[in-house]
C-alpha cells in the first residue's frame, strides 16, 4: 500500500458514522449486514446511511453483495490488514513491532514490543 491507498481509507474512517460501520462490519465477519439493519443499528437514515457506504465501499474498504433484494455489506479485511501492515511497516521499527504474516491461517498477527 502506498501513501495515496492509505489517505484515502483515513478520509472514509474520519467520520463518526462510518467507523461505526466498519466496526460493525468487522464483528459481523463474513456474513455482514444489509444497509436497513446498519442503519437500525447505528441509528442513522437510509439515506444517510447509503451515502456513507457509498464513500467506504468508494474508499474500498467495504464491499456489498446482492442477497435477494437487499445489499449485505462486509468488511474488506484484506483491505484492513494492508492498511494495518502500511501503518506498523512505516511508523514503526523492528524494535516495536514483529509482523508475522500466516499463508496457512491467511492472517496478520501482530505483536507489539516494548509498549506501555
């Protein structure tokens, strides 16, 4: 990920509204919410609610699929975890931070040394 990939993921996550989504989004996992129960949950308008998944899904760190006649929105991980890795990789030193990458579990884990 390069500096512009990252700016533009920090512009979709600086709105209260949206990283309430994405956190939602995240614990949901795979299975995702429709726009409808995001805004239920959120307590938002639909309208306002499409916007503000207009601008993740734009940003690219939300993607929907069609599940009868609704829109499901999940989180895109892959995306997050480039985001996570572009953060550590350039903020912080080896001496902070071990990034260890699972091809097996096809996951990040993260550790972080010397904190706190």
């Amino acid at each position: 990920m390069d500096i512009n990939s990252a700016l533009i993921l920090f512009d979709a996550l600086s709105q209260e509204t949206r990283l309430k989504v994405i956190r939602l989004l995240v614990k949901a996992g795979s299975d995702g919410f429709s726009a409808g129960t995001l805004s239920e949950k959120l307590d938002v308008p639909h309208n306002t609610m499409s916007f503000h998944l207009s601008h993740l899904s734009h940003a690219g760190i939300v993607c929907s699929k069609k599940e009868g006649r609704s829109m499901i929105y999940v989180a895109n991980f892959k995306e997050i975890q480039n985001l996570i890795q572009f953060l550590l990789r350039d903020c912080c030193n080896d001496e902070m931070v071990n990034l260890k990458k699972s091809r097996k579990r096809n996951c990040l884990s993260v550790e972080l040394k010397n904190c706190c």
